[in-house]
C-alpha cells in the first residue's frame, strides 16, 4: 500500500544566489528517530550546509534539525554530521570534480519520498562572482514586473 504524499519541502535559497549550480544529485541521509520526526514537523533548516568527503564516504555539515519535542533520553545534536548515502560511481564522481579550485558540494532542498524516506537534493556547484548576483537579482526584477502586467 503506497503511503500518503508528504508536502514536507525545506529549501536552501540562499544557495541559488550564492552558486551557480552545475550537475544535481538526489542522497538518502542516515537519520536517528528523533531526527526524521522533526523533519516531518517541518523543523530542519539547511542555511550554510555542505557536504564534504572523509574517505570515500559523503556527509553533510551544518545542516539544523531542531529537538523533537516529544523525544527523551534518545534526543539528538541538531548540527551533528550526517551521511549520505549516494552510489559508488555518483560518490567517485562528486569526488574529482569537488577537488577541482572553486567547486564545491552543496545541500539545496530537503524532502520526504513517497516510501517514507528523507531525501537531500545536493548539488556540484561554482562560486558566484559578484556580478553574477547582481545579474540574478537583475533577471528577478524582470520577471516580478512581467508577472504583474
């Protein structure tokens, strides 16, 4: 019996100003229980995460998830490490093209699949300059005043 959609969606928004994103990849994590039920309240944030290598294994820092509000003795760190959980060839390949001078690994979006499980949208992104920002912010105008006329 395929479970309930969940319209749990936590987004990095300050990623797509800062980075210019080049190839997306979809990552289970490795959670506790305390964790996943305050993903599902809605209390997770992913301002200033990233992800970065210990050997040849991937996790996230920086990611907040707040206390359970029920949990007990289990309760978590909301900022511990956490892994994730890629294949091999997807790991080998962020790999190379992380050492790479001015990529980096980065978290955009948290979610809740359709079988239950929390997924992060992490993304091989390049540094913005600054007048990349000011372009983006540019291009945004437009766009509100077309959609108001």
């Amino acid at each position: 019996m395929p479970k309930a959609k969940s319209n749990i969606e936590i987004k990095n928004k300050k990623a797509s100003f800062e980075y210019e994103f080049i190839e997306s990849f979809t990552a289970g994590i490795v959670l506790t229980g305390t964790e996943i039920k305050s993903i599902r309240a809605g209390k997770a944030s992913l301002a200033d995460s990233y992800c970065y290598f210990v050997g040849s294994e991937l996790f996230v820092r920086n990611m907040h998830i707040a206390d359970y509000w029920w949990g007990s003795f289990n309760k978590h760190d909301p900022r511990r490490e956490r892994k994730l959980l890629l294949t091999s060839r997807e790991l080998r390949k962020l790999f190379r093209a992380s050492r790479e001078k001015g990529m980096t690994i980065v978290a955009t979006r948290l979610f809740i699949a359709q079988n239950g499980y929390a997924k992060l949208n992490i993304a091989l992104a390049r540094g913005k300059r600054e007048y990349d920002k000011r372009h983006s912010i540019k291009e945004k105008d437009i766009r509100r005043e077309q959609e108001r006329e």
